[in-house]
C-alpha cells in the first residue's frame, strides 16, 4: 500500500465505524463532503481528489468493512461519470463484499474463541477450524480478485477482471455468511449483534450489478466468442500487468 491509500485509509478507517451501518444523518454527509470524498474519482484539475481506482479500492473496501449506512461508493461513481455505470459499480460491491466478508471473518474468529462448548473454546474444535480456515480462503479470494480488478481499472481495460471480481465476491458471499451464522449461532440474526447488519449487506450486494449466473454468462460468451485457443495466452497477457 503507497504512503498515500495508507493515510487515506487510516482517515476514513475511524470516520466509517463512527458512522457504522446506522442511517446516515446530514451531519454524517456534511462530513463526507468537508472531506472529498464523493469527489474521490474527480480529477483535480476539476476540483475533485484526483484518485485512483486503487484509491477507490481502499475506500470502497472499509466502506463494506464498516456496512456504512450510506451508499458512498455509488456516489463517488456518479461523481466521477465513468463512461460504464454498470462495470464501475460491480467493482464497487465487489470491494465493499470484500471488507464485509474481512469483518464477518474477525467477528467469527472472535466470537469462536470466546465462546465455551463442552469445557473449551469452540474454536478449538477441529470442524470449527476447518469452517473458518475455508471462510478465510474466500475472503482472501474476493480481496484479491478486487485488487486485480482495481489496477486492471487504473489501466483502462478492465471488463473481464471487473466481471471475474464480481463473480468471485458473490460466490465467496455464500460460504461466507454461512460459516459466520453457523459460528454464531442464534446470536448471529440479533439487530443488535454486529454479524447481522454485514450479512444483510453482503446478501444484497451479491444481488446488484450483476448476480452469479449473470456475470457467468458474460465472462463465458467472451471466453467463447475469442476461442479455445485464446483463453490461456489472453489469460497470461493479462495476470503479465498486474
């Protein structure tokens, strides 16, 4: 991480979980907009940040860490008036899933090793260990996928690694807020448990933009349109820039 996303992040990293998943206020927006932030993506040169998509990953990230109440990565898209709305908001949901799925994951690993089952803690168990070391997996995986579709998007092209980014989130969303509720337990669906407002927002960013089958569909149709042949070198060409 440059000097730059890491001041970025440790800015906004204490405002978003001061304003946490409640309803936004208008002082909460004010705030925003004292800082920049909806002009993240707005060259300076028109008044705006002058970020990058690797600047928008950190953000949009803690933003899905945090289940922040407002849709702030919406709104720094429709600032930046990107040509695609569609692509650019799937790499959003894309990194807010990520950062929820990281959030998701703390509270479980906290919560297991907390909690006492038959005279342990109940992340001492094997089974339990196992369920949580494959929730880690996908959320490793969604964050790298994000990371990839960021620098893709820093360098101009981007469909395919935004498609293959959004795929990855949504299918990591499943066994994520599984194994999360399973840990939990009942405690897990509570308003006032912290799982739930991440979960509720992990289901629904699965479903905008593009769910499974629809990101499937058009990552496939160019896997076939280009031909068996083409898959791996273009594959190569494109893991050879990040």
């Amino acid at each position: 991480m440059s000097d730059t996303r890491r001041m970025l992040a440790e800015m906004v990293d204490p405002l978003f979980a001061g304003m946490g998943a409640a309803a936004i206020v208008e002082r909460d927006i004010a705030r925003l907009e004292e800082l920049g932030l909806p002009n993240l993506l707005v060259p300076e040169a028109k008044g705006g940040f002058g970020g990058s998509w690797l600047d928008a990953l950190t953000v949009f990230r803690l933003a899905g860490y945090h289940a922040l109440g407002i849709d702030l990565p919406k709104l720094i898209v429709k600032r930046a008036a990107v040509a695609d709305t569609e692509l650019a908001m799937a790499f959003a949901r894309a990194c807010q899933i990520a950062g929820a799925l990281d959030a998701a994951l703390a509270l479980s690993i906290a919560y297991a090793n907390e909690r006492q089952q038959f005279g342990r803690p109940l992340g001492k168990f094997q089974a339990v260990q196992q369920s949580l070391a494959s929730f880690a997996c996908e959320a490793a995986a969604a964050n790298c996928a994000a990371m990839g579709a960021a620098q893709a998007l820093d360098r101009g092209n981007a469909e395919f690694e935004v498609a293959a980014a959004k795929l990855r989130a949504n299918r990591a969303v499943e066994v994520g807020t599984s194994v999360a509720h399973q840990v939990h337990g009942a405690i897990g669906f509570t308003d006032e448990y912290a799982l739930a407002p991440l979960t509720r927002r992990l289901w629904q960013w699965r479903s905008e933009y593009g769910n499974d089958a629809y990101w499937s569909a058009r990552l496939g149709s160019k896997v076939i349109a280009q031909g068996a042949d083409r898959f791996w070198p273009d594959l190569s060409a494109r893991t050879d820039h990040s």
